[in-house]
C-alpha cells in the first residue's frame, strides 16, 4: 500500500473510531467522506477493535465477475463464520489473532478460497481489508478418467500417502466389495474355494430340476446368465468400467454379451464385477465418494429403480485440462476441494442401499419387480429420518473419531478435534454396532408345574429394520428352559424356528427376517433374487417396532423351578447356503438374557 492509501486509512480510522467511547459516529458529511475514500481505495474496511482483544475482520468475496452472495466466510479450524452479503461484503466478529490464522470462502460451485494471515500480517495489525478470490470448479464429467495417480502411485493408496484415515477405509466392507466373497461366490455361482457349479438348464424360459449328479455349490447369477454381466457393478465395482455413468444400458448389464459386441454405438459392454485388475479391485474407492457432487432421486426421494449404485450419483472427473476436484466435509480446506453437505446427509447413501431386482426395465421406472434392499428407504419412513430430531447414517456408521487430524501433520494437516468422522463404517459385521442395535426383555414365572416366559425385543437404537440390506441376513430369538438339574424342559406353547434356521430348527423361537420365493422353482427362502421373487414373509423390526412372544414350558413332577435363556443371534446367510458356498462367518449373539425362577 502506498503513502497516500496509508494517509486515506488513517484518515477513515479517525472518523470511525471514537478512541474514548469507541462509538461510531457517522453524520451526512462523515458518510460522504468515508464512501469517497472507500471508493478511491476501491476495498472493503477491516477494523481492528483491540491490539490485544479480539478483532473484526471485514473484506469481500469475488469472482472472476464480481461479488459473491451467500459464501460461508470462516476463521479455518474454528465455528467463527458468516456469510457474504449481496455486494460480497463480509464481516467476522471476536477473531482472535494470538497468531498466525487462516480465513476461508466457499459457495456451491467453487472451491474452497482461502487468505492466510500472518500475525503481524497488516489486516490484522492495521485494520487491512481481505478479499478472497473463489474459483469455480468444472462442470462435467469423464467417464474416461484415470482414478488418482500421485507422483505414480495409484488408487487408494496415493490417498494414503497424506490421509490418516485410509487404514480405516482398507478394514471396511466398502474398501472390500469387489473381493467380499460371499457376493463373489454367490455371482460366480462357485463356493470360496473355487469349485464351480453347473449352469442352469432351461426349458422354454423355465430352470429344469437341477442334476443331482452334477457339482452345485449354491445358486450363482452366472449360472442362470452366463451371456449376461447384469448390474452388480454398479454398487459392488464402480470403477470397473470407463463407459459414462448415465449409461442405463451399459452399466444395467441386461443386454448379451453378442448384443454389446453387434451393437456397441447403442448398447456398450457391461462391466463384470469378476476378473478385475487395478483400482476396480477396490470397491467403493476413497477417490469414488469424493468425486460424488450429487444424487439422483425421484419425488418419493428414492432412487430410480432402474438407476442402481453409479447410475444414480452425479460425479466430476475431471478431463486432462481440468483442475483436480475433491468434494468433502469441510468448507475450510485449503487445495483442490470444495464442501459438499450432502456428504452428511443420509441420501448420499441412497442409490447403492436401495434396489429392485426383476420387472420389465424402462426409462426411469421398472413395472413390477422385487423390492430387495431398502435400508435408505425404511430410514425414509422412520423417525430418524426428521431432520429436527433424527439421525442419520452417518450417525451411526461414521460416528465421530477420538482423533484429530485427517492429514498427517507432516503433511500439512491441522488439528481438528471432534470434527472427524470414522471410516471404518461399522455395518453387518461388527459385534459392538449389532449388540447396541435392538433392545430384549425377558421374564418368566411359574404358574402351577408350568414356566411361563414372555420375550420382548423392540428396535430402539437403528434407523431402518432389523435386519437389513441382503435378504440373507436374519435374526434368531432361541429361548430355552431347563431345570434345576439342568435337564431341559418341554415346551407346552410358543412358535418353533423353522427348518431353514439349519441348527436351530424346532426349538422355541421367532425369526425376523425377509423370506423370498423363487417364483422359477417355488424353493424358499431362496438367495438367488436376482430370478423373479416373491416376498412371502417380512417379520423384521421396523425402527421402533416391538416384537413379543410368549412360551409356556411344563416342569417335571417334584421340580421347583429352573432357568430359562433367551438369546437373539445374528446370521449372515441361510446355513445351509453356508455350508454350500463355505461361507464361515460366525454368528453373532445380539443379546442374552438368563431368568431363575423358583427355588
């Protein structure tokens, strides 16, 4: 700043700041004057209120083509923010400058601006105006994009080299989706060893009774469409293909393979989430979500039945003269990045927890089919979903982090203590998440030479049902009674577990779950959804929903009481499935509860 810019400073300093009351005082000729000066300056007013106390930073968000209304203007790494006003004008009150500090803008449309400030910087010291320039990010896409490389390192793994929370993301099942090996087995139509099974045999568009002679290893979708790669892809391996994202018939996998092959102008080849190399083995890549801008939902505020995963989310990659994008959760960030609040927003996971499989695909709509994932959707029709006193999934699935910095500091990064969220994402698998999930009661009396016990089990603690996503997925209430000497007591009354509960079948129990028909082969309950399905029970929990039964158990002659224990066990799949695919994951006690009663 020159000598007569430093003269017209000071100049506005002694109209504007009383020394004794501190008071401002403007008249019609003061007003004239401080406006004429603004005008010759040609930039806003910064007043330091305090050498030592807190100051109030004023200055203008731009662009290329003038000011910026509606940017959030914040003091980096603190809640001290305001927006821009019509003119881009901005003021931030109660800054403390005990050293060096950073202030940032952003708007939808931009990456993030920022001006850092030294603490003897002269918009700190003398009352200097800031401005900070935004930039607008690209608009488009390329489908053709090369996932990150940094300084030749690729994928995931370039992320890592500055993101402390990649190693969270590698013990995810988002990280794992392209290797998990119950859905690879159950595509593929092989068990986990890869022992591959016979493919179906048709007559007249309908499965013949399966040989019993031939290798089965469980149903498989290549087994019933060997020509076609259907749409797992876009929800399991989204980086699989380079063709665009809106390609309903690409990424939907229902044309041949000779189709794809005759016709490549209008029907380009589906993906296979099997045979991947590279990146594509990554699932659900760090890059993938944060390339995300949008999603895609109708005015239920559901995705497209017929726009699964990718084909529902809106991304930007960047073509070769394009600056790099990264969306995120934060509108602080110095570098290549802009804010995105969907990012905490329940819809962000939308498209790839919400499917219908079967029906007659059109454009936007599939008449008929099968609703089979829906926990975006019962969330939706939950209370959690209001947004005054809700929660959403990232509440429960990316819970806040006990640590503080998301870049390593020698990386650059700022602490950010109670800001982070986890990326481990807690989901089917975790022990802590299912036991915190629901809540059980149990109570037993005795009534004559009878026990009498009544279980209750509500959903109180998860937004959508329990359980949900894969149909595979059920929930076991075992009770058992014995007496004192433990021997095991008779059941008089109460529902039995049905015979596909595999080892616990026919003892005293209920079962939440989404039991499926095969609708080619009447089998139920049956895993192979992707065939036209019938929904012939849904005994799962809504959220809040309360489940109760009662058991009556006939004690001895001479007993005088026992014990009974109720336990409510998570399974990942139909045992017998299990046993074909080799699936070994084990199953999960939710809850327990043991009752004495008697003597």
């Amino acid at each position: 700043m020159n000598s007569t810019q430093m003269t017209l400073m000071k100049l506005i300093d002694t109209i504007l700041l009383n020394r004794s009351s501190r008071s401002v005082q403007f008249g019609p000729t003061k007003g004239w004057l401080v406006i004429s000066v603004l005008f010759l300056l040609a930039i806003p007013l910064a007043v330091a209120v305090s050498a030592d106390g807190p100051l109030t930073l004023t200055g203008t968000v731009v662009d290329a083509e003038g000011p910026v209304v509606g940017a959030t203007v914040r003091v980096a790494l603190t809640d001290n923010a305001t927006t821009s006003a019509a003119d881009g004008v901005f003021r931030l009150t109660g800054v403390k400058a005990t050293g060096p500090l950073t202030v940032t803008a952003w708007a939808e449309g931009y990456y993030i601006g920022t001006v850092k400030l030294a603490a003897d910087a002269p918009e700190i010291a003398a009352g200097h105006a800031i401005r900070i320039e935004l930039k607008r990010h690209f608009i488009g896409d390329n489908s053709g994009y090369t996932w990150f490389n940094y300084e030749g390192v690729t994928g995931s793994a370039a992320c890592a080299e500055c993101h402390t929370q990649n190693p969270e993301w590698e013990a995810d099942a988002h990280s794992q989706s392209a290797k998990n090996p119950r859905f690879l087995s159950l595509y593929t139509g092989a068990d986990i060893a890869g022992n591959q099974g016979t493919r179906t045999q048709f007559d007249l568009g309908v499965p013949v009774a399966r040989d019993p002679d031939k290798p089965y290893y469980g149903p498989g979708y290549q087994l019933d469409y060997p020509d076609r790669n259907g749409n797992c892809a876009t929800c399991h391996t989204p980086l699989a293909s380079k063709i665009p994202n809106n390609s309903n018939c690409g990424w939907s996998g229902c044309h041949t393979s000779v189709t794809a092959e005759r016709m490549p102008d209008f029907v380009p080849p589906a993906p296979s989430p099997v045979y991947l190399a590279g990146v594509a083995t990554e699932g659900i890549s760090c890059e993938f979500c944060h390339k995300i801008g949008d999603v895609y939902l109708n005015d239920e505020g559901l995705p497209l039945p017929d726009m699964p995963g990718i084909l529902s989310y809106r991304l930007y990659r960047p073509h070769e003269n394009d600056h790099q994008l990264f969306f995120g959760p934060f509108d602080d960030v110095d570098g290549e990045d802009t804010y995105l609040p969907l990012q905490s927003e329940s819809a962000f996971c939308a498209p790839c927890h919400y499917g219908v499989f079967g029906g007659v695909v059109g454009v936007g709509h599939v008449a008929g089919g099968t609703l089979i994932y829906n926990s975006y959707g019962e969330w939706l029709d939950s209370p959690y979903s209001d947004p005054e006193t809700g929660q959403t999934c990232q509440d429960c699935h990316m819970p806040l982090a006990d640590y503080e910095y998301f870049v390593y500091p020698e990386q650059g990064g700022q602490p950010r203590p109670g800001q982070l969220n986890v990326h481990t994402m807690p989901g089917a698998a975790d022990e802590e998440l299912l036991r915190n999930a629901v809540t059980m009661t149990t109570t037993a009396a005795l009534r004559g030479n009878r026990v009498v016990v009544d279980v209750s089990v509500t959903n109180d603690k998860t937004g959508h049902h329990v359980p949900t996503d894969s149909p595979l997925r059920h929930v076991m209430l075992v009770v058992t009674a014995t007496d004192a000497a433990g021997r095991p007591l008779s059941l008089r009354s109460g529902p039995l577990l049905p015979a596909w509960t595999g080892d616990y079948a026919g003892q005293p129990g209920r079962t939440y779950a989404k039991v499926l028909r095969d609708d080619w082969t009447g089998e139920q309950p049956t895993a192979a959804y992707w065939r036209p399905v019938t929904i012939v029970a849904d005994t799962r929990l809504a959220a809040y929903a309360t489940d109760r039964s009662r058991y009556t158990f006939d004690l001895p002659p001479g007993a005088a009481g026992g014990q009974v224990t109720a336990r409510l066990v998570f399974r990942r799949a139909y045992q017998e499935l299990m046993q074909q695919k080799g699936w070994t994951d084990p199953d999960i006690v939710m809850a327990e509860s043991v009752v004495r009663v008697g003597k």
